[in-house]
C-alpha cells in the first residue's frame, strides 16, 4: 500500500520481474512529478524579500562512484563520507576526493539507507523505512549497535551537541548523538509557508557562529539555508545548473551536499552522478 507520505517521496521502480518500491528518495511517478515540483516552485517564488537567492559556481570537478546512490555526502577530515541507498545495495564507505574507497559496510538487504553523519568518534546512519538507525565505528564503520526511531528516515547532519536528522516533511529533529533518542523538533519555513520534503542534510556554521542547515528539497534542484536556532529559511540556492551525467533514469537526482570546513566551498552530487562537483554559492540579490 502507498501511503501520503510514499506518494511524495518515491515511485514504483520495476527491478527485473517484480515491481519494487524505490524507497529512499527514487523519483516520483510522472503524474506526482509536477505536482511536487510545482508545490516546490510556488515556495521559492513566494519567499520574501529576507531570503537571499543563490546561485552555484562550479570551482572543480572530481571522480565519484556512478553506482553508488548516494543519500549521505558529508566531509570527514581529509576524506567523504558517504552512504547510499536502493535495496540490496546500501552501504556507507569513506572516499578520497579521487574516488578511492576504504571501510565499505552494507546493511541488509531488505533495508534501504539514508543518511549519514559523524560525531565525535560515532558515525550514525539511517534507513527510510526500517526505523533503523546503525551506530558505527567512526575509523572502520563497523556497527557497534542499533537504535531504533519512529517514522522514516531521510537526511543526517550533526553539531558536537547535537545530530539533524529530516524525515521528508517540514520538520528537523534533533536527536540526541549518543543514544539517537529524539530532543525536540524545529519546523521549517519558507518566508511564512511550510517547507516541504527536506531530504539530505549538511550542518556548518556562518561567519557569526550562527548553526546553520543546508538542506537538498527533494525533487527539485533548489537548496535551502536553515537557520537551525528559527527554523526559517534564509536562503535558497539554485543548482539547475550543475550537470547531471548520470545515466538516463529518473531516480539520478541531485541528492548530497557537503561543506569543507575552513572554506567558502561545498561539495554537490547526486545518484548514480559520476562527478563530484566543489562549489562556491554566489548571491544573485
């Protein structure tokens, strides 16, 4: 059965004989498809004049791993971390920027994984509808237990306090990062409006010390800047223009940001994206 909250989020994805359901942020069907960007489009269009607009400069261009359907992309020291989705295939591994891989560890295959993040000396990784959250090792990604939560699992970022955690609605949770038990919750807003399907998920701080999330808007090309403390969107990034070489297939969208610390810089990608693509956002008002 497709519930409300899976007609948002996936469409039926045909694997072999069988009809499998593309969990984890798969592509919608042709008929959501312009419903949801539309609804996506109405929001940018209708943010305020307090919502500064981006647009992305492309500084470089790295190899990344065209089979992984990357749902985490998050800078760990001098190497990415990344975990990925699609049921029979999710995993998380660290990534030299040149595309080397190190520490790979699946989860089972009847699971479809999410987001990523690490804290401290814990890295904790999602599944979208198992209610599983994996902690694992931060050097070897080797599970060290499992926690579970209520709802699906969409995106991951974390302060030194605190673990973000989305679910594919207008919400941010905030878990706590030693036991994933869920603090509170921050709702998002788009100059006055409900924000719709945050998906992945990547923490920094601005030049004042300010908690800021930037967060993928699922099925669009639009990022947005969160502030953590309001809940209001304060920015909204355009990425339409970053190129898309994945193969033809409506489920290879944008899907992972990551910032670089001690830069002005980010990291974008997508599913099944063969590039990895460093970033500057630059104002257009």
């Amino acid at each position: 059965m497709i519930d409300t909250m899976i007609r948002r989020k996936i469409s039926l994805c045909v694997a072999t004989s069988f009809l499998t359901v593309a969990a984890g942020c798969a592509a919608p069907t042709e008929t959501n498809a312009p419903s949801q960007a539309s609804a996506s489009h109405s929001l940018v269009d209708a943010a305020g004049a307090d919502v500064a607009r981006y647009n992305v400069e492309i500084v470089d261009t790295h190899p990344f791993d065209a089979t992984s359907f990357t749902q985490g992309l998050e800078v760990d020291g001098d190497r990415l971390l990344v975990s990925t989705g699609w049921n029979g295939e999710s995993r998380v591994y660290h990534s030299s920027i040149s595309g080397e891989q190190q520490h790979s560890q699946s989860i089972p295959a009847e699971q479809f994984g999410e987001g990523v993040t690490r804290v401290g000396d814990t890295v904790w990784q999602l599944t979208w509808k198992a209610g599983v959250a994996y902690k694992r090792d931060a050097e070897t990604l080797e599970q060290q237990a499992e926690v579970t939560y209520p709802g699906e699992g969409w995106g991951l970022c974390s302060f030194p306090d605190v673990v973000v955690m989305s679910d594919g609605t207008d919400e941010l949770r905030l878990i706590d990062p030693e036991t994933f038990a869920e603090r509170s919750r921050i709702p998002v807003t788009v100059g006055g409006s409900k924000a719709q399907s945050l998906n992945e998920l990547d923490c920094t701080t601005d030049e004042s010390g300010n908690r800021i999330v930037y967060s993928n808007v699922f099925l669009s090309t639009d990022i947005y800047r969160i502030s953590l403390d309001t809940g209001d969107v304060t920015g909204i990034i355009d990425a339409s223009t970053v190129p898309n070489r994945a193969a033809a297939d409506s489920n290879n969208v944008l899907n992972g940001i990551a910032s670089i610390p001690g830069t002005d810089r980010l990291y974008l990608t997508g599913k099944r994206w063969p590039d990895l693509y460093e970033v500057q956002f630059v104002p257009t008002r």
